[in-house]
C-alpha cells in the first residue's frame, strides 16, 4: 500500500511525510487501546450488578459505538462543506468517513449483540441504540447505492453530500424514535451530574475513546488516500480507454 | 412574493390537471392499497383469527408508506420523460417554488388516496368507534402526510436524477421514514383501541410536527443542489 502511495503519486505529492504522520497515529492508537483494555480488565472492578464480568466489553463497545457517530459527523460537516466550496477534497473525506462509520456500526451491532447475549441472554433486543444503529446502517449503505447510480463526478459528490447531511439528521431523531416506545433494556451509564463510574472505570473508558478516536484518524487518512488514487485509477482508464 | 405564490399555484394546477387527464396514478395507488389490505388480512390471519386491532395502526401507515412510493416515483417521472422538467428549470422560477408546488401536488393525491382508502380499512379492519375519535385521526393523518411528501419528494427528486431512477427510491425514503412510522402508527394504533384524545396524542404530534419542521428546514436549504440545473 505504502510503496503503491509513492508510485503512482509520484515526488510532488507529501507521500513520506503522510505515511510517517499516518503510522504515529496507528501506533498512538494501538497503545492507548492495548493499555485502556488492560486497565479494564485488571485494574477497573468488576461490575456489581447483574452484568458482571460481561460488562467489560463496555471497553470496546461503546467508544466503538461514539467513534461510528463521530464518523457519521464528519460526513455530515464534509457535506455541508462540499455543498458551498465544490471541492472534490471534502467528497472523499466524506465517503471515507462513511465507508468508516458504516464499518465501526457494523462492529457495534456485533459486540452490543455479544453483550447483549451474555447480559440479556438474547443477541438482538429491539432496543433503542441497537436499533439505531441497524436503522443507521441500512440507510448509510444505501448512501453508497446512491453513488453507484449517479455517473457524472460533480452530480454524484453532491447528491452524496446532501444524503450524508440528511441522514445525519435522521439518526438522532430515529433514537429518539425508538424511544417513544416503551420498554428499554440499555443502560444509563452516565447521567447528567454523576458519571455512574469509578475513576478506575473512567481512565481505563477514556483511555480506550482516545485509542479509538485516534484509530479512526488513522485509517480516515488512509481511506482518503486510497479514495484518490481511485478516482486517479479510474482517471488513466478513461484515457487508456480513448 | 406575490410572482412566487402565483408561479406556485400555477404549478400546482399543472400537476393536478395532468393527473386528472389520465388518473392513472390515483387509480393504481388506491387499488394498490385496497390490495396491500388483502394481503395484510391474509398474512396475518393465516392461523385463524386474532385480534386485529391490536395490528391496524401499523398497518394502515405501511399500506400508506408504500402506496406514497408509488406516487412518489411517478411524480417525477413524467416531468423527466416529457422535458417537462427541462422547461420548468429554464422558467424564471425558484426552485424552491417548484419543491413546494410538487410537495403540495403529491400531498393532494396522498390524501385523496387516504380520503378513499381508509373507509375501506375500516371497514375491512376496524370494529372500535372511531368515528368519536375523527378528528384525532385527521390531525394525526395530516402531520404524517406532511412529513412523507417533505422527505418524498425531496428523495424523489434526487433518485429520478440517478440512473436507476425508481429502484433507489424505497432504499432511501424507508429508513430516513422509520421514526416517523413508530410516531404514527403507535398514535394510530391508541385511536383505534379507542384510547385517545386529542391530548394523549399530544407527546407523538409534537414528534411528528418537530420531523416535519426539520425536513421542511433541510429541503428548503438543499433543493437547489437536489435539482441541479
């Protein structure tokens, strides 16, 4: 990947100094998430409800689960920016971050389910977030249906950026929603005034955000590499093909 | 203002004339409807009788989601075949009046089905009282509607722009449509168990006034871009 970078980028592009940004961010990454998870599991105290020991993965799921929203988010702006600059730029940070945050959901679904097996018993409870987050998947993969249909570069970036923002929109209003009806099974970890944890539990939960968050950067920085060298990729097709 | 609100009506007269000319929208959605009914009578009552009541709400607005996802397609359609559109966009017209006048024709032929259809359904479905409960319904019919043709046809416009036009429709519309479907069919649901006011529907109608209020907002913002030139 790294050497293919380089190639067909060639001397003009930074593509050193990226590569090194993008690898210090892995490495930031994969130490605060080695380290946020060890600290979970023997330093924070096991749960004192019901859950028990099945509440670690609270660990990797949740800051899953905030890294997928805030990737959501960055579509969302990179819309609104494409939509009043014309920017090809701001298209590919906007996929990318689709393209991650449909990923980082799809890994939400799986430990809330896993979770969801061991605390509830069941693997799929129609509850509120889980919810949420099927309902936020179907609609950001048919934002990549949408750009399968639409040929013309210019015409595709904004009718992506406008679907991004809409279905931004849509997501918190899907969980409030699914809140009107009754019966919930998630729990309310941190309420307004309390934060309903430890500071053991706190650390080692911030900890495993920062890693997660910073995961995310890193292979945002990638996917939009990647997304260029398609678009040059499709680029030299076309003039090959003439 | 005054040119806007001429060039809208004038717009929307267009729509209705047209449809009225061949009807073949009105007519396939309601016999559409009628047959989702028959369907959904059949689906559910496959092991001997339940309590239907208990499933009218949501199925009413499921049988009304797709029977606007007809229409929906077809309101554009026509416009794109015919370089109707293409006349449209060259007319000193804001684009902004076209959404507006395509939102309200495709809110009347919506309602003239719901106007049809759901005697029918109560008929079919209903044994509760709901004519004590009429207003409630209406109200509640009303906001729903609204909410459906905002979204619908700011999606439609977007899908018949695509190259696959009508199959990417339902793929964008129906989850961007769920919290308005959970809103409506359990406000649905409470008036045909005979359970609701006005005022115990009043927690579901704010929800659905604020999801109308929001798609209005970022229709309004984004047609411009949705129509291209």
């Amino acid at each position: 990947m790294e050497s293919a970078t380089s190639a067909v980028a060639g001397a003009s592009r930074p593509g050193i100094m990226r590569i090194g940004v993008t690898t210090a961010v892995f490495a930031a990454a994969g130490a605060l998430l080695a380290i946020g998870l060890l600290l979970a599991f023997w330093w924070a105290p096991t749960d004192a409800s019901a859950m028990g020991f099945s509440q670690k993965i609270f660990y990797y799921h949740a800051p899953i689960a905030e890294t997928a929203l805030l990737s959501f988010g960055i579509a969302f702006v990179a819309g609104i920016l494409y939509l009043r600059r014309q920017d090809a730029r701001y298209d590919r940070l906007g996929v990318a971050a689709v393209r991650l945050g449909l990923l980082f959901s799809g890994l939400v679904m799986a430990t809330g389910m896993i979770w969801g097996k061991a605390a509830w018993g069941v693997f799929w409870a129609w509850e509120p977030r889980l919810t949420t987050f099927l309902i936020a998947c179907l609609l950001y993969a048919g934002y990549f249906v949408l750009r399968g249909t639409v040929e013309e570069e210019s015409r595709r970036a904004t009718y992506s950026a406008l679907f991004a923002i809409i279905a931004f929109v849509d997501v918190p209003i899907t969980f409030f929603a699914t809140r009107l009806l009754p019966e919930g099974l998630h729990p309310v970890v941190i309420r307004p005034g309390s934060s309903g944890m430890d500071h053991r539990d706190f650390i080692a939960f911030m900890l495993s955000m920062a890693g997660m968050t910073l995961l995310l950067v890193g292979m945002l920085r990638i996917e939009i590499g990647i997304e260029a060298l398609r678009e040059e990729l499709q680029y030299l097709k076309n003039r090959l093909g003439r | 203002m005054r040119l806007g609100l001429r060039q809208y009506r004038a717009m929307v007269r267009k729509d209705i004339i047209a449809e009225l000319r061949t009807k073949e929208m009105v007519v396939s959605m309601f016999l559409f409807v009628v047959l989702a009914m028959i369907v959904f009578h059949y689906a559910f009552t496959a092991r001997g009788s339940v309590r239907m009541s208990l499933l009218t709400g949501g199925m009413l607005w499921v049988v009304f989601l797709f029977g606007a996802l007809l229409g929906l397609n077809r309101s554009f359609v026509h416009e794109k075949d015919e370089g109707c559109l293409d006349g449209l966009l060259l007319c000193p017209v804001d684009r902004v009046t076209i959404f507006l006048s395509k939102m309200t024709a495709n809110l009347v032929f919506l309602a003239l089905i719901q106007l049809l259809a759901v005697p029918v359904f109560l008929l079919f479905f209903s044994t509760a009282d709901v004519v004590a409960h009429l207003p409630a319904l209406i109200v509640l019919v009303i906001v729903a509607d609204l909410g459906i043709v905002t979204l619908g046809t700011l999606l439609a416009t977007i899908s018949m722009n695509t190259r696959s036009r009508d199959l990417l429709l339902p793929i964008l519309f129906l989850p961007l449509i769920i919290p308005l479907l959970i809103a409506v069919a359990s406000g649905t649901a409470k008036v045909f168990n005979g359970e609701a006011g006005l005022a115990s529907l009043l927690g579901v109608l704010v929800f659905l006034v604020v999801y109308d209020a929001v798609f209005l907002v970022l229709a309004y913002g984004t047609y411009d871009f949705a129509i291209g030139e």
